[in-house]
C-alpha cells in the first residue's frame, strides 16, 4: 500500500504537470484536487495487486525483499520531491513514472502478448523488409499532416518558412538567392546548400508547402534507419518500431518538425543513416549520407564529425576518424573561405560572449576554467529544459552510451554556450540532439539487456515499453506543455472564415509585385523576388496585413498605427475582408469596417 500511495502521488503530480506556473503552490493545487490522489492510490493498489497474481515471482522480487522494496520506495520518494525543490521536474518524475508504469503493468502485457503475439510476430514476418518503411510513411503523414495544417491556418511564420521558401524559390529560378526577408544573400546566413538540392521542387509545386512536404519525408525516412537499427541490437521488431515511435513523438524532433521548415531539421533526419551505413558496413553509403549531412548546414558538418569519434570508438576506426578528418577540413574551409564569398565580416552565428569571441578564446576558457563552462550549461535556467528533454525522453538510457558523449557534445555546446537565447529551447534547435540522443539509447537499452539477460531477462523489454512510456509523458504532459503534434489546433490559428478572408486578400496580389506582409502572411506570398516584413519605414508597393494574426516580432497594437501611418504616407486599402486587408502606395481606399473599431 506504501508502494501504491507513493505512485499514485507520482502520478498526480505527472498529470498536472502542465498546470504548473511559478504563481501557483504545488501543495495548493494538490489539496484542491485531493480525490484525485486516492482515486490514484485505489487504482494503483488494484494494479499492484494484479501483477502480483499474475507474476507473482517477479513481484515478490520487489515487494517482498526489504533492499529492493526500500530502494524503490527511496527513489520514489526522492522523484516525489523534485517539484518541489526546482522547476524542472519532468525530466525526473516523467522518466521514473514511465519505467515504474512499464514494471507494473508487464504481466499483463505479457500475457496478452502471449495470447496474440506469436500471430503478430508471424504477419510481421511476412512483411519484415516491408516494416520500416511502412512505419516511415505513417511518420511522414503525421508529420507533413500537422505541419502543413499549421500553414494551412496561417500558423507559421516568415521566419523561418517564408525566408527558406523564397531562396529556395529564386534558386529553381536559376537566381542568386538574395534574401529580402532577411536582407541578405542566404548563404551570408548559413551555409545551406540543401536549398539548391531542393530547387527542382519549385518547378512541380511552387508553394511553401512543398518544402514542408520535403522535410517531412526526409525526417520520416530517418525513420528506416532507427527501426533496423533498433532491431538489430534489441533483437525485436516491435522494440524497433517502439523507437520509431520514441522518434516520431520526441519532443526535440517534434518541436522542430512543427517550426516551419529548417534545414537543421532536415539533417538529423539524416543522422541515422549515417550510423545503420557504418554498421552495415556499407563505406559508400557511409560517405554519400555523411556528404548529405555536411551539405545540408554548416553546424551539422560538425554532428557529423562527432558522430564519427563516437563511431571511432569500437573495433572499426580507419574509416570513422579519416571522416572525421575531412569533415574538420571541410568546417574550416567554409568558416575561413566560402562565407567570407558571401559575407566579408564572416559567420554572424557564432556569438559565445561569455566564452570568448574565437575558437582559440573558446577553448581556453574551457581550459582556464572548466568549472565556469561547466556551470554556464545550466545557467540561466531556462537552458535546462532544452539540455535535459534529449535525456528524460529516452528514460537516460542514453547514458548508457558514453561513446556518445563524442556526438553530442558538439550540439549540447552549440547550444547552451550561444548568447542566442532562442537556441536554448525549442524550435528546430534541439532536433540534432533528439536524435543523437535517441541512437545512444538505443545503444543503451542493448546493453542494459544483455546486463538484465542472466538474472531478469524480461527487464530488458520492460526498459523498452518504459522508454516508450516516458517519450509519451515527457511530450504530452510535462511542465512546459504538450507537443504541438499532440494539438490538433494551436490558440494562434485563424478561423475558417478567417482563413477565407486572408486568402480572398492575398490572392489579389499580382506576383510579381513587392510586399510587405505580416509575419503569418508572409509564407503564403514568398515565392516572388521581393517580399520583407512589416518594419517601418515600409516602402514596398503592396502591404498585407491582418488585425486578428499577431505582429511578430512586434506588440499586438502594432498593426492598427501601422495602417494609420501607411494612409498617411498615400497608402490606400484596396481590398478588406473581415480583418485583412491589403494596401497600395497611390491607390483610393475602400470601405473598411475593421479599421472602424478601437
């Protein structure tokens, strides 16, 4: 009963972990949902109980030896603790309740895997070669489904959609990609070389859409890889396609599927391929993904490097390091040589003030004081989100990996050294590190099941379904919210009339005319030569707006003064549909209802 009453509370605080703010007490919200925890405890007592019936030699291992059960009960205890001593407590109670779950139900998985699972396992059979590929399409569904929705309902934004969607555009049109979102030549940004590889895209479907179908399949298809992968060291399909499950939902990949469409997105779909080539020793497919991962953005050159020590670090090493090799060489040559090309005052990215303005500075204060580069990882404490998600997704089987540290640590140190704030958690940031993270947890719930093989053999496939059980949570239900995948609408989606009405405006739009649109419109107008957001002073010959969308990066009351000032300077609304409305430099307004309100 101690053991039930401790996961019940475990499992209350998981299940309100998204309603948790800094302006509201733990205990308060735990006292006004006090049925809750015995309705918990009544449950779990009955789970317990039936394990117990069912497995009772198991069972008794934990409830009837006094180390295991004083063990378990201690670290449940701790886990209990961890809301109320720091804000980040879903890495810690969402991992411990998914393992804890996946122990306490086996039995009862087990059975009815024993019922059904040799006819499964013989379907499956029949379709083995068909599985992973299978599974990479429903991944690709789900993921162009919810992102492009997102786009449909003008969720996404100029940046980064609208920027990558008119350089990839101009690119199909055989023309320098000067980006005027950004105001300058995209590879002055990063060097993406993936925008000329999907060029020829433009010519079937010219939409921003198309980029995020393309993203879609090249993350989906990272899918392939896992599964093989996954059941080559865990010895199962259905541990496989568990991970490709742990893959698709990882709230890393996810968060960056969601945004728009990145290139560092689509690299670490690639990063699997990287691994399963190698170990199927496959040298020119090896090279070839490898090839693909450095073309696709100048920080992946270095995951692919780190991925390579890490692959270094076993029986096979000529081939790994003398990669690793080339991809320094070819990181220097675009640091030192092709962004000078596009950019003389170099690469705009690379801003580690408290670390230094150089690599040479870098690495000596990482020398001088490890203490401080250690400490600056976690500091402030809005990294820790972003540092711990790659981890508590994987239930830390990760760490069972140490190899990995070498692939990883290229991304952790990207991210959480940067001055840029917006890298630290979400969008297309933490992508890399979900994956590589989900490789070295694979790696690691191997290992753990060959140590689980002589004395509990079926904790190794417990350790599967409690990774599965923690991606869930940890991207569904933790302190920071659900997934955007787990939503099938977002707050900030326009209505259908909405919808309609900014679709009416913006088709009126000639294409080869100069805009400039709010940040939701933006996407939906990009394919022209000139497009920029709403700064001030505007001067493009078109302006589209929307009173309902936001204003990013600016106020909601941004619009309104904007409209007001446009007027002013010989503007004219010659078009108005609910709250859109398009403006031209000379023309005669219209009527406009939605400009008549405060």
């Amino acid at each position: 009963m101690v053991l039930a009453l401790f996961a019940a509370a475990l499992s209350e605080l998981v299940i309100e972990a998204p309603s948790f703010s800094h302006d509201r007490r733990f205990l308060e919200l735990l006292r006004a949902h006090g049925w809750l925890l015995w309705a918990l405890w009544a449950a779990w007592a009955g789970v317990l109980a039936l394990r117990r019936r069912l497995d009772p030699s198991t069972t008794a291992v934990v409830l009837e030896s006094r180390l295991v059960y004083g063990l378990t009960v201690a670290a449940l205890g701790v886990t209990l603790a961890a809301p109320f001593t720091n804000a980040y407590f879903s890495h810690v109670t969402h991992p411990c309740l998914g393992l804890f779950i996946a122990w306490s139900v086996w039995p009862v998985v087990a059975r009815l895997w024993g019922r059904g699972g040799a006819r499964l396992v013989a379907i499956a059979g029949r379709g083995a070669d068909l599985a992973p590929w299978l599974l990479a399409l429903c991944c690709a569904l789900v993921i162009f489904l919810q992102s492009y929705r997102r786009y449909w309902w003008f969720g996404a934004g100029g940046k980064d959609l609208g920027l990558f969607h008119q350089s990839v555009w101009l690119l199909s049109r055989f023309e320098a990609p000067h980006n005027t979102v950004m105001g300058l030549h995209a590879f002055a940004d990063h060097l993406e070389f993936i925008d000329v590889l999907l060029a020829p895209v433009m010519w079937i479907w010219a939409d921003a859409g198309a980029l995020l179908l393309c993203q879609a399949l090249i993350v989906a298809a990272g899918a392939v890889p896992i599964f093989l992968l996954g059941r080559r060291h865990l010895g199962s399909g259905i541990a496989a396609a568990a991970m490709v499950a742990v893959y698709l939902i990882g709230i890393d990949l996810q968060q960056a599927y969601m945004f728009d469409f990145n290139p560092t997105t689509c690299g670490a779909g690639l990063l699997p391929w990287v691994v399963w080539a190698f170990e199927r020793e496959r040298p020119i497919l090896f090279a070839l993904f490898l090839v693909l991962v450095a073309l696709t953005k100048e920080n992946l050159v270095l995951y692919g490097l780190g991925l390579c020590l890490t692959l270094a670090c076993g029986v096979r090493r000529r081939l790994p390091l003398a990669a690793a090799a080339l991809l320094a060489g070819f990181f220097v040559l675009e640091m030192k040589v092709i962004f000078p090309l596009f950019a003389p005052e170099g690469f705009r990215h690379l801003r580690f003030e408290a670390m230094g303005g150089s690599a040479t500075e870098i690495l000596w204060s990482a020398v001088k004081s490890p203490a401080a580069a250690f400490a600056l990882l976690w500091t402030p404490g809005n990294k820790i989100n972003g540092l711990l998600s790659p981890f508590s997704t994987m239930a830390f089987a990760a760490l069972l990996a140490p190899r990995y540290a070498f692939a990883l640590a290229p991304v952790i140190l990207e991210r959480f050294w940067s001055s840029h704030a917006n890298r630290w958690w979400g969008f297309h940031y933490g992508a890399g590190a979900g994956v590589l993270a989900l490789l070295a947890g694979i790696e690691g719930l191997a290992r753990f099941r060959r140590f689980a093989a002589g004395r509990a053999a079926y904790l190794g496939d417990v350790a599967v379904l409690g990774v599965l059980l923690a991606a869930v949570l940890v991207s569904s239900a933790a302190r920071f919210g659900p997934g955007p995948v787990w939503l099938w609408r977002q707050s900030y989606f326009t209505t259908a009339a909405d919808r309609v009405d900014a679709q009416t405006v913006l088709a009126l739009i000639p294409p080869e005319a100069e805009v400039a649109a709010q940040n939701h419109l933006l996407p939906h107008l990009s394919g022209r030569r000139h497009i920029v957001e709403i700064h001030r002073p505007v001067t493009a010959e078109y302006v589209a707006l929307d009173l309902r969308q936001d204003a990013w990066p600016y106020g909601a009351d941004y619009v309104r003064p904007l409209v007001r000032d446009l007027r002013q300077q010989g503007y004219g609304v010659i078009a108005c549909r609910g709250d859109a409305l398009l403006l031209q430099r000379g023309a005669a307004s219209v009527d406009c209802p939605a400009l008549a309100g405060p």
